[in-house]
C-alpha cells in the first residue's frame, strides 16, 4: 500500500510537471522565457491553466493569490522554474508542519513589526 502511493504521489507530480510545461508554452506570448501577470490572466480560461488549476487542486478564482505567491523571486514574472517549483509546492493538501512553520513566521514578522514600531515611537518621543 505504502508503494503504491509514492507511485500514485510520483504520477501525480509528473502529471502536474506535464501541465505546467503545457502551461507555459502556450502563455508566455512573447517567448521572453517568464509569464508575466498580464500574460498569466489572459489565459485564465484556457484548457491548459484549467488543467493546470485542477492537478493543484486550486480554484481558478486563486489566479491572482497563486501568480503572487509562487513569484519567489518577487519581479513580477514566473519562470518556468517557479511555475513547476511552485505547483509542486502547493500540491495538495496543507500539513499541519507547513501550517505550523508558516503561523512561526508570522508570529516572528509580527514580534520584529512590534519592536520597529516601538524603536520608532521612542525615537519621535526623543525630538
């Protein structure tokens, strides 16, 4: 049993490595070798990117949040690199670790957020 679903989980990313290959040939318009956003919505109802949606379980109407959130280098395009180190990423269901490790990184952006916040009041309290 245990074999058959790391078959089934291997299939699975290759099915989804497939789409998101298929994915980028037919969106990246310019051939510049990266999506941009613009690029990414005008093909928010092409069979490739509902393919695409629907091996990561995610609705289409998450385009936006998705495009954003698997941009690791934050330049506003995707490579191909992102788009398949991202889909992979969010394949299926969230574990309680990644829920766990992502709560532990706000709770420490929010505590530096609190500190730099103090810093400042007390520097305008200072003038």
């Amino acid at each position: 049993v245990d074999g058959a679903m790391r078959l089934s989980r291997a299939d699975k990313e290759i099915e989804l490595l497939e789409k998101a290959y298929k994915l980028f040939r037919s969106t990246d318009d310019d051939d510049s070798g990266d999506i941009t956003w613009s690029e990414f919505r005008s093909r928010l109802r092409s069979p490739e990117m509902s393919s695409f949606f629907e091996a990561l379980e995610i609705s289409v109407t998450r385009a936006d949040d998705l495009f954003h959130i698997i941009d690791s280098s934050q330049d506003g395009k995707l490579s191909l690199e992102e788009l398949v180190a991202g889909g992979l990423m969010l394949q299926g269901p969230a574990k309680a670790i990644d829920v766990a490790a992502l709560n532990k990184y706000l709770q420490n952006s929010l505590d530096s957020m609190r500190e730099d916040l103090q810093m400042l009041r007390r520097a305008h309290e200072i003038r």
